[in-house]
C-alpha cells in the first residue's frame, strides 16, 4: 500500500511539473491551455470543498471516511491540502471521479484554487 501511494504521489509530482502552467492560474504567458481560470470561483469554503464533498469523498470506496484508496480520506482542508497535487492530476485528466466526471467549470475550479496556493479561506 505504501508503495502504491509513494508510486501515485512521484507520478502526480512528475505530472504536475511537466505541466506548462505557470502556477498563477491567469492563463498568462506559458500557463496551462486547458485550464481558464478567467472569472472562476476558487475558494476553498465556497467551491473547492464542495466539490470535493459530493463527488470525491462519497463513501470509504472512493475518499471518504475510512478510504484507502490514492491520498486516502479528503474530508478537511489539511487532507486535500496534504493531497493538491494528486488531486489537480487526477481532476484535470479526467480520472476522477471514479464513474462520473467533473463539469470543465469544476475541473477548472479546482486546479485554479491549487495553482493559486490552495488557500484555505
């Protein structure tokens, strides 16, 4: 188990690091294409946490209380903070959530939140 997260955490890093995003979240020169963070809600309270609530942290067979699955729980902002970069991975690629997809407006809120330091708000 623990090699499977240290495999899924160097595997988000690498991921994250070869993105062409600048890590502003303005779509200014050399940000991401894929990612408009141009008038996106991206707070931690109001949007991300929602977010994340209703499609990722479902039950413990996906991250709710109890999982084992990729980061584990994402219940409270220290566990998704703890986890941003697997989490922007698997969002913007489209892996998560499992059986369902996000809108491009909620993928595009979450990655703006963590680019722009996944401040808790």
């Amino acid at each position: 188990m623990k090699k499977t997260i240290l495999v899924f955490g160097i595997l988000g890093v690498v991921i994250f690091s070869c993105t062409k995003n600048n890590g502003r979240g303005d779509n200014g020169p050399g940000a991401d294409p894929l990612i408009d963070c141009t008038n996106v809600a991206k707070t931690f309270s109001a949007d991300v946490n929602l977010i994340i609530q209703t499609s990722c942290a479902t039950n413990s067979g996906c991250h709710g209380n109890g999982s084992t699955n990729g980061p584990g729980p994402l219940l409270t902002y220290n566990q998704i903070f703890n986890a941003r970069i697997a989490i922007r991975s698997a969002v913007t690629s489209g892996a998560m959530p499992l059986g369902s997809s996000l809108s491009t407006i909620q993928k595009n809120t979450v990655a703006c939140w963590i680019d722009n330091g996944a401040p808790q708000d």
